[in-house]
C-alpha cells in the first residue's frame, strides 16, 4: 500500500487511487463516495482521477473486483463428495469473508447493492450468476439449472455476510466458522443439491 | 393517502407527513432523505416537521413502525406442528412483505439498514429479537436460547427479501410463495428446530 500524501507516477498512482478507492466506498458505500472525495483522500487532483478512470462506475469496477476467479470456486466446490457440497459452498465464502484483503471490498459491495445499480450487479454476476448458478446446474437434472437454488443460495450468502458484518443479528458476529459450516451447509445443500430438499445428495 | 399538496391540520397533518417520509424512505434510504425534502414532497412547512418530529430518527420510526405486533407472529408460528415451524415462519414472512401496505416500508427498512443505525437497530430488534429470538428459545433444550438459530433466521430472511426485492437474484422475483415455503421452510426448521439441523422436529 502506497503511504497517504505519496503521490507517485503512472501505474502506481493508479494502484493508490484504487487503494484508495477501496477504503472510501467500503467505508461510505458507492452513493455517498465521489470522484473527489477520493482524489482528496489519494492526495491526488481530481483530474488524475479522471484521466485514468471513465467515471464512478469505472473507478468501483477497478477497487472492487475482486481477486478471485469464479470458476475455480466452482472447480474446488464441483470437486467434493457430492453430499459436502453445501459445507463446501459455506466454508469457501466464509474464508473469502475473513481474509483482510477482500473483507473490506466485499462489505462495500453488498452495502452499496441495496440502492446502487452499479454494486448489484456485480453482485448478481459474481454470486449468483458466477458461482451459484454453475454450481447448482451442476448438480441439477440433465437439461434444468435450478435458477431458484442457485439464487437462494446467493441470497443466503448475502444475508449471512449482512447478519455477521453489518446489522450484526446478535448470534452471528461472535459465531465460529465452523459452526457455520455445519448449520448453513446442510440448508445450501438443499439448494443446490437434487430438487427435493435434503434428499440424499449422492446421485450427484 | 392525502392528496399531495394539500395541507390538512393536527392528526390529519402528522398522519399525511408520516406516509409521505415512508415513500421517502422507501425510495432513497435513510441517509439520503432530509425532513426538508419530505416537508417538501408533503406540501408543508419544515417546521410543521419539526413541529411532530423530534429529528430524523423520529419521523423515520414512526414512518417504519409495522401495523404487526410481533408476539402475534410468534403465537401463530409456535401454534404451528413443530415440523412445520420454518414453513410458517417462511409463509408468514412472504406475506408480510407481499402485503402492500408493509412492502415499502419493509423494503425502506432493510435498505437502510446497511448503512445507516436507525434502521439496523429495527431490523435486529423486529426480525431477530422480537420474532426469530422466542421462535428459536421455545424450540431451544431447556435453559438455551438458540441465539444463532435465530439470527440465522433473520439473516436468511432479510437474504431473501434482497434478492427477491432489491438486488433481484434471477431465480427469486418470479419464484412463487410456495415454491420458496416449499424450499426455505426445511431451512429455517434446522435453524429453528432442535440443535442438530435437520433432525426429526418433533421433540418440540
């Protein structure tokens, strides 16, 4: 990380901004961040910001993608016993979660999604569209994709990282990853396993 | 609902200012509406606002404040077969929120609960303490309360409603009320039901 007040030149410059970047929209949500607001916070005039990035939406794309490639969480979950999909699916997102360097990106994604366009749809293309929906299809009958288990699952995902992060429900914030595991993984089990919920998942 | 632009006195001008501040709300979250941009869109004075209201925080419970009494939700689902417990909590929830009367306020709440305390203290306390919390205790061994179950429940909930509502995750707009009771039920019934998910729930 560049330190604060440094201003350095051409690809660095661009990394701190996305830096930058990064903590305001985690901090203040896509709505209430500005080119501006993060050129002062860069230390950096507003016009650089606009010469390396086409707009609002640009600038967020770059701070908030995230270092992840979906289809190896696919890969990784498809790969386990066909009756561990669930847990697999949990404990992927839940250490995804706890890692420092995408807790922050991944909170400024799901704070933002609820009333910024931007946000919600890389929230729909990363989780349900990327990885939930392979999976689930996956594991879905010859010909069918199981849209509402793979949707369901995103949602899942989405109101556990709400309930553990943000609003914190009172049993969530404090609760072990594996305790997690094992009481969300049988529901995203019935999900994304065979259409009857909680059927023995072994015909995957 | 009062015609907009007129301006009724006493009740009659509180009661018109509260469901303007809901449609508010409901459209733009918390952080972004102003008791002068309500005063505003109600066609009144902002200090006949602040006449009624003791601040934002104010005028945004009083907008929000569900025509529910929580412990009548509660009655209903612990009336329910013990094995239809996460059924009736699904069924009651769907309702709820298809229900237009609650939907923009529901929808304001859950949107402005990211970011913004007023609204995630609601949240916690409707949808985790004063509901998922005594479901969850009555079921829970004597002596526990089952505090992750409960908010694994107000976590799924609030998922669902997101990614039905909000973000729109492909499989959940279109998916109807039974098809999700029919999925999400067994869900909550681990969360909600003995401790060991999905056991035979009729130890209730």
């Amino acid at each position: 990380m560049t330190p604060r007040g440094r201003r350095p030149g051409g690809e660095d410059t661009r990394a701190h901004i996305v830096e930058v970047a990064r903590t305001e929209f985690a901090a203040h949500g896509y709505d209430r961040t500005s080119l501006r607001g993060v050129a002062r916070a860069a230390g950096v005039d507003p016009a650089l910001v606009h010469h390396y990035f086409d707009g609002k939406t640009d600038l967020f794309t770059a701070a908030m993608t995230l270092p992840i490639r979906p289809a190896e969480i696919v890969a990784r979950v498809t790969a386990a016993e066909p009756g561990q999909v669930g847990a697999s699916v949990v404990r992927t997102f839940l250490t995804m979660w706890d890692e420092p360097s995408r807790h922050e990106r991944m909170l400024a994604v799901v704070r933002s999604a609820m009333s910024d366009e931007p946000a919600a749809r890389m929230l729909r293309e990363f989780l349900d569209q990327a990885v939930a929906g392979p999976i689930a299809e996956f594991y879905a009958p010859e010909g069918e994709r199981n849209a509402v288990g793979a949707s369901l699952t995103a949602a899942t995902l989405t109101g556990i990282a709400i309930g553990r992060y943000l609003v914190r429900f009172e049993g969530l914030p404090d609760a072990s990853v594996e305790e997690l595991i094992e009481r969300v993984g049988p529901a995203i089990q019935g999900y994304l396993g065979p259409r009857r919920p909680h059927a023995e998942a072994d015909q995957g």
